[in-house]
C-alpha cells in the first residue's frame, strides 16, 4: 500500500502560518487516522505531530512552558489503581492549541459572518459551505443551520431564488438549498438557450445584409452596360428582378 503523505509543514520558518492552526490540526488528525496511527503510543504520535510543525514550529513549541505532571504521593496499593499516566500527545496538542490557536471573540465572529454575501456567479453550494465554516466560532450551537439558512434567504444575489424561498413554509435549510439548486440550474439553462437563439438571429441578419450588399455591388456593375447587353432576367432587368435573386443567393453561398 502506498505511504500517505503527511499534511504540509505548519511553520518551516519564521513568519505566520500559511494554514490557520484549526484546519492544520484537522489535516494532521485526518492523517494519523488515515495512516492507522491513532492506536500508536503517545510518544510516536507527539514525535509525528512535532515532526510536521516545521523547525520553527518545534522551535517555538520547545520555547513553551511544558506542563509537568503532579507527582502521586499515594503509593499505589494492590485494592488501589495507580493514576493515569498523563498522555504527552494530548499535552502537546494542548500546548500548540493554546499557543497558536487566536482568542475567539463571539460578537466579531457573528458579525463576519452576518457580513458574508453571496459573490457575483458565485454557486449556492459554495457559499453555504463558506458560512457554514464562519460559524465554527460563533457558537450558534443547535441554531447553526436556520442561521445559515436565514443568511443564505437574506444575502443571495439572486432575486427569483430569494421570491422562491420566501414562498416556502418550513423551510429548512437542506430544503433551502435543494432549491436553490433547481433554480440556479433553470436559469442557467434559459440564458445558455437565449445565447443559442441570438446567434442564430444574428447569423440570419448577417447573411441578409451580406446579400442585400452584393446585389447591389452587382447591380451597379451590370447597370450601365448597353440595353442590348443586358440578360433578361438579371439583377437590372426589371421584369426579372425577384427571379435573379435566388440565383444570386445561389451564386454568393
């Protein structure tokens, strides 16, 4: 089986992370998962985990106050167990955690994400994926989904999907975004027709000018020449006229 790639280093040099810590400790979680390694001991675990944070990144974890563990002044007796030997991996994470990990502040996470519009061309899909992860901090626990749902009616670029959802009762937000979809996907549909139908008005007016031009550009070629030169039945000759016209259509095509 081949090896799975670790995540990308947290901070190999000095400076501030390309990844913000929340989703780099999700990517290193995943990989220990993936990798069969969350059954390792704590020290693998920790020696990984460090060993991803990048020099700079053990260099400033080893900087750190590291947690000490109170030491047991009970021996341990045979109808008594012994305390738990405290996890190192899960101390290490505390410690980044609180390190790299920003204060949160409630009122200004709620205020991004009320500020979060829909952009311009911008999927329903992508932006409710987007608010959903603005409300990580905003602590809307149970309320998360009637909030994006409510965000998601209040901020659309589109009015027919906002006429839509207003129309709808009960509406949750699965349901908010199933038709969203549906009415994305019809319009879509309509502007790609109505673009098929222009182009073809236009070609059809292109060529009616591009004939209605060489007519006349014969017309003032073979006008002039003596009467006893003139075709019957040619673009001059008047009784002939709508006759000629097919096979000059003929002739330019």
């Amino acid at each position: 089986m081949q090896a799975i790639p670790p995540p990308i280093q947290f901070l190999p040099k000095p400076g501030t992370p390309s990844t913000p810590w929340a989703q780099w400790k999700q990517l290193s979680m995943n990989y220990l998962l993936a990798s069969d390694l969350l059954t390792a001991t704590p020290e693998r675990k920790q020696a990984l985990l460090l060993h991803s944070l990048g020099a700079e990144g053990q260099r400033i974890f080893y900087t750190l106050p590291q947690p000490v563990p109170p030491p047991s002044t009970t021996p341990a007796t045979p109808t008594s167990s012994a305390p738990a030997t405290p996890d190192i991996f899960e101390q290490t994470l505390q410690i980044l955690q609180s390190h790299f990990q920003p204060m949160v502040n409630v009122v200004a996470e709620r205020f991004r994400f009320r500020k979060r519009a829909q952009l311009p061309g911008e999927s329903v899909d992508i932006y409710s994926a987007s608010l959903r992860q603005l409300t990580k901090y905003c602590e809307f626990n149970v309320f998360t989904d009637e909030m994006i749902r409510d965000q998601l009616v209040e901020k659309t670029t589109s009015s027919r999907i906002q006429e839509r959802l207003l129309l709808e009762k009960d509406l949750t937000l699965g349901k908010a975004i199933d038709i969203a979809r549906h009415v994305e996907r019809a319009v879509r549909e309509a502007r790609e027709l109505n673009t098929t139908t222009h182009q073809a008005g236009f070609i059809i007016l292109y060529i009616s000018y591009y004939l209605i031009d060489h007519y006349y550009s014969l017309y003032n070629i073979t006008c002039h020449m003596p009467a006893t030169y003139i075709p019957i039945g040619s673009a001059c000759d008047p009784t002939g006229l709508l006759l000629s016209l097919p096979y000059l259509y003929y002739y330019i095509i």
